[in-house]
C-alpha cells in the first residue's frame, strides 16, 4: 500500500482541523469580556462601558445602539450622557458592535449594558395641600384618609406626621400614610387641626450616607359638628357628663291675673321660651309644643316661635305649671323639655304697709359688723320691723321683702332685723325702709333713725362665771364636804358626851371645815 495513500485520511483530518482553526481565528476578530456590565444610572456622561479587544486591522462600529446611548471611542464602548433607569423601557440594554476587516467577513459582538437603579429621584405627593374632612366623635383608630407620595425609584417611602397637637391622629404605621384618629374629638373644642406630614425615601434611622430625599404636604383636618346634642332651652347651666355635655334649663315663669286674658306673648322670666340646637355650628330647625298641664287650654304655644300666649282667662287662683317640649324638627328623637310655672295671682288692692311711719332704735358706738340694731337702750333686744299686706290673710305677703336706702350702715333681714354692715363714725344715722311686694312692685316705706349711744364695757365671754356643767361639779364638792363636816361634827359630839372634849374644840373644828370649804 501507497504510504501517501494510507496517510491521506490523516492529512485530510489534520487540514480540516486547520481549516476549523484559521475559521474560528478568522471569526474571533473582537472579543469582549463576558457578562454583562453594570453602569449605575444618573453617570456622568462620557463613561466608558467597556472595552474590546481586536485583532489588528479590525474596524469596530456600533451596529444596533439602543436609544441611540453608546459610541466608540477607539474600542471603548462609551455612553454618550447620564443614564435614566426611570426613563428606560428595560433596565438590559443589548448593544451590538460589527467587527470587520479586510477579506474577512465581519462578526456582530454583543455587549449587555445592565442599568443600576439609583436612588436619584425625590418622593412626591399630588398636591402640597390636602384638606380632609371627619366627624367629630369618629371612633378611635379609624382612618380620616390616606396621603401617599410617590417615588419612581424607591419603596417603601417612610412617613412621619407632625403636628402642633399630636393629640388627635397618628399614622397607621411608619411606611403607610393612613391617618387614623387617636382621640375622640369634639366639635366645641377644635373645629380645625393643621397637620405636616413628612416623606422620606429611606431610613431615617440608617446610618448608610446613601442619598436620600424628603417631601412635605400639609394637611388641614376640618371637624364636622354632627347632631348628637337635642336643643337646649335658654338659659341654661352647663355640666359635663363624661365627655358628653348638658346644659339644663331651669325653667321659666310667669304671671297672669285671674279673670283676665292677656294679649300677645306672655313676658316670661328670665325670658321667652327659646331653645337653640346644643351642636354648636347646627342650626336645626325647632319646635315647640305645650306636652302636659295645659287643664282647660288656657295658654297656647307658637310652634316656631315658642311664644306663649293666652287662649282665656284663668280662673282659679295658683300656680299652673307646663311641660314644654322643644324638639328638632327633621329629627324628633332630639328635644328636651322644660316647665313654665305660670301664676295665676288675685289682684293686688292694698300695697305692704309699715306698722309705724318712724321707728327709733339704738347702737352701742363700738358694736362690731354684724350687730343687731337696738330696740331701746336699756335693753339688748333687737330691734324689728314689720310689714302687712291686707290683701292677704293675716297681712303676711310670702312675697314681701325688706329693703334699705339711703344708709350704707345697715342692711335688713328678711326677718325685719336691721343689722349693722360696719363700723358706726357718727352718733347718729337715719335711713328709708321699703317692704317690697315682689310680685307687684308694689312698696311702702318707713324712716328709721339710729342712735348711736356709748360704749358700754362688753363682758367677754371668759370672765363670766361658769358653764353649767362647771357649777354641777361645784355643787357636787360642796355637798360632799357638807356631809364630811357633818361626820366631823357628829363624831365630836359623841366624843363630847363622852366628856373627852370642850365646847371650843367643836367650834373650832366646825369653823375649820367652813374655812376648807371656802
Ligand atoms: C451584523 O449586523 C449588521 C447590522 O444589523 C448586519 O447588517 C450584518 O449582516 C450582521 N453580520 C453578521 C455576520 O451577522
Ligand atoms: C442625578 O441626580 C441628581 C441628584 O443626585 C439630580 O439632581 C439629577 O436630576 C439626576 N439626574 C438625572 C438625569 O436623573
Ligand atoms: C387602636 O389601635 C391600637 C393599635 O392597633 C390599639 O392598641 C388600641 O387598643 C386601639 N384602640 C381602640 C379603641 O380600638
Ligand atoms: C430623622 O431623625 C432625626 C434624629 O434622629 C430627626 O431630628 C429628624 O426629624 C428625622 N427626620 C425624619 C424625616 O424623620
Ligand atoms: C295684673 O294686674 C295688675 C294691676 O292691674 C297689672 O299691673 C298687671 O300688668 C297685670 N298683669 C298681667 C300679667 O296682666
Ligand atoms: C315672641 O315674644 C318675644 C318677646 O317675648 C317678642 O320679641 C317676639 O316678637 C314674639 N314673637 C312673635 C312672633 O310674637
Ligand atoms: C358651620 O357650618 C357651615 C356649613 O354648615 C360652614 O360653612 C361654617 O364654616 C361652619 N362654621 C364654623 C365656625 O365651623
Ligand atoms: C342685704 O341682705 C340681703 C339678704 O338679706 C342681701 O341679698 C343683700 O345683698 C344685702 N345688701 C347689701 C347691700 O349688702
């Protein structure tokens, strides 16, 4: 066999092998590193990316550049300005580079450009000021609103809500922005809370030197008055029940003569009848209505106006008291009641008389506030005064009052004693008294002049003898010596019949046992 013949399959192996090898050489123009490369976004620009290799004689050109980023500089694969990971259709960029040389053909090398986020964006809200709404008496740990921001290149978002009075909301949590209400609020006491809430796109307690961003909407919470008070009569006395708040009428009163019908509104004391909504910025419409105690319908109500007013006369002589009812008039579960005392009074023919025109009465000149003005002066009785009113049995006027004028002395109870107010100056004063019918105005008067006479040498208290209880003691002593003495007395007689001892020595005895008892 031919040796050439034999080796021939061996050389077409081996030219084969050379012919894969100058190929791949032939292809391997460039080459560029494996793996993708990372550029973080927001770069300089001008940044080189990566470089690739080559042969000699190769000629390198960006076949496929995506949005039109990346050039050559040389081989170096260059970004032409900063990149915008936020802007970017897809974070892996795939550039592709045409190596090519003379007589051979050109290769496509492929570079994968990885964009890097970075925090180079701020958190945003929609509006830099929010206005929220939110009843009062909303219950605790529920939400008035959610204000979030947003930040393309972070999550989550860190918020943190400031305000004058931290009170009344807080945050659900530190990364959601949900307002929620801490306390129960009242309308009467806050109508409007200014809040701030701050964003921040990281951690406020790191401490990484990573960039970061803030934001800050303000917030205005305006409270809601919701109708959870009835009406209120006025006047009325506040109390506090809990949180809940009441005020309470005292009721009104009036007066109308028997026998006659008053025309238009009654005058009532201390005024109309008028109820307001106790919800401070609600103003229901109210309505009134007599409820119980109008026996014959003698009186009338104007339901809007609450006025009272009479139908007909009275005839029966005493106090007539209504139930009035004021309730709201889109919602009757809110109203409140009160009661009109309406006095049905008997003419008054006969004004309060004084019993005397001119009283007399006296004062020590060193008697001290509070004293009672003398009847006479060689007495301590009090002095008193009194008036009749003969349109009443007996001449007492349960209405009738004392008063005083004229004098800054004195001032008069409404037992008719003059007291004294302060210290006399002078010797002598003089005043008016006036009995007062409250009911009709009607009055009479009487003078009072004072004297003021010396000073007499008040006893004071402890000087004075004893208490009783001290005497009951002192009399208990005496009695028991009495029956000491007696003994004493007793026993001597008999040594005296029996002839031991004079008539000296009792005596003497006896007087010694007075002595002691002195
Ligand atoms: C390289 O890419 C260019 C442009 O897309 C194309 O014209 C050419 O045919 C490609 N060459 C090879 C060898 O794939
Ligand atoms: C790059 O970041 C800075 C702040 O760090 C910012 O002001 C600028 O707008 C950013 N540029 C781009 C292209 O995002
Ligand atoms: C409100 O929520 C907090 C925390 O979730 C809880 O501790 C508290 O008991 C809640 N209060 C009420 C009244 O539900
Ligand atoms: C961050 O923390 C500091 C103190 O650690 C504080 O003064 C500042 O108000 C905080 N800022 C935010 C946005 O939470
Ligand atoms: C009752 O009669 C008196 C005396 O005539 C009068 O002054 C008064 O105004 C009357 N009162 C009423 C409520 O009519
Ligand atoms: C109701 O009475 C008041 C006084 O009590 C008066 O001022 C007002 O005009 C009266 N209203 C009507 C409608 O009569
Ligand atoms: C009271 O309520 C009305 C709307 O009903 C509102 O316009 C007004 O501002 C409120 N007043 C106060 C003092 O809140
Ligand atoms: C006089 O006393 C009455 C009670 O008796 C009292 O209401 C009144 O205020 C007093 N007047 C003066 C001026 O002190």
């Amino acid at each position: 066999m031919d040796p050439d013949q034999r080796t021939g399959p061996v050389h077409v192996l081996l030219g084969c092998f050379l012919c894969l090898c100058s190929l791949s050489s032939a292809e391997r123009l460039c080459t560029v590193p494996p793996g993708p490369v990372s550029v973080p976004e927001n770069n300089t620009a001008d940044v080189e990316v990566v470089t690739i290799s080559s042969i000699s004689d190769v000629s390198l050109t960006v076949s496929v550049n995506p949005e039109d980023l990346f050039y050559l500089r040389g081989n170096a694969l260059m970004v032409k300005k900063g990149l915008d990971f936020e802007s970017l259709s897809s974070a892996a960029l795939v550039v592709w580079v045409q190596c090519s040389r003379e007589g051979s053909s050109s290769v496509n090398e492929s570079v994968e450009v990885l964009v890097e986020n970075v925090n180079d964006n701020p958190p945003n809200f929609a509006q830099n000021h929010f206005t929220l709404e939110v009843n009062e008496l909303t219950a605790v740990n529920s939400s008035v609103g959610l204000i979030e921001a947003t930040d393309v290149d972070s999550e989550p978002l860190y918020y943190r809500l400031e305000s004058a009075t931290d009170k009344y909301f807080r945050l659900e949590n530190i990364n959601s922005p949900r307002i929620l209400v801490k306390s129960v609020l009242d309308y009467d006491a806050v109508q409007k809370i200014s809040l701030v809430l701050h964003v921040r796109d990281t951690f406020n307690g790191s401490t990484s030197d990573e960039p970061f961003f803030t934001s800050v909407a303000s917030i205005t919470v305006l409270v809601k008055d919701v109708d959870n008070r009835p009406p209120w009569f006025q006047p009325c006395l506040r109390t506090n029940l809990g949180i809940a708040k009441l005020c309470v009428s005292a009721g009104y009163r009036g007066r109308v003569n028997l026998t006659e019908k008053e025309e238009g509104p009654l005058i009532l004391e201390p005024g109309p009848v008028f109820a307001k909504d106790g919800d401070k910025n609600r103003s229901e419409q109210i309505s009134y209505r007599i409820l119980r105690g109008n026996e014959g319908n003698i009186f009338q109500i104007d339901e809007e106006t609450g006025n009272i007013s009479m139908t007909k006369a009275a005839d029966i002589v005493g106090p007539i008291t209504l139930t009035v009812l004021a309730s709201q008039v889109t919602n009757r579960d809110q109203f409140a009641v009160t009661q009109v005392t309406m006095e049905v009074m008997k003419k008054s023919r006969n004004p309060p008389r004084f019993e005397k025109e001119r009283y007399e009465g006296f004062i020590y000149s060193n008697s001290v506030p509070e004293s009672m003005i003398l009847r006479d002066r060689s007495t301590n009785r009090p002095f008193r005064v009194r008036a009749r009113d003969e349109d009443f049995a007996g001449g007492l006027n349960p209405d009738m009052k004392y008063e005083v004028q004229y004098s800054s002395y004195v001032n008069v109870t409404s037992d008719g004693f003059v007291i004294l107010k302060r210290v006399v100056k002078t010797e002598s004063f003089a005043l008016q008294l006036r009995a007062v019918d409250s009911t009709t105005g009607e009055f009479g008067t009487a003078a009072l002049s004072v004297q003021v006479i010396p000073a007499v040498a008040i006893p004071s208290d402890s000087s004075i003898g004893y208490r009783p209880g001290d005497m009951a003691l002192l009399g208990l002593i005496m009695a028991a010596l009495l029956v000491l003495c007696l003994i004493v007395i007793g026993f001597l007689i008999s040594r005296l019949f029996k002839g031991n001892a004079g008539m000296d020595k009792i005596c003497e005895v006896s007087f010694l046992s007075l002595w002691s008892f002195w």
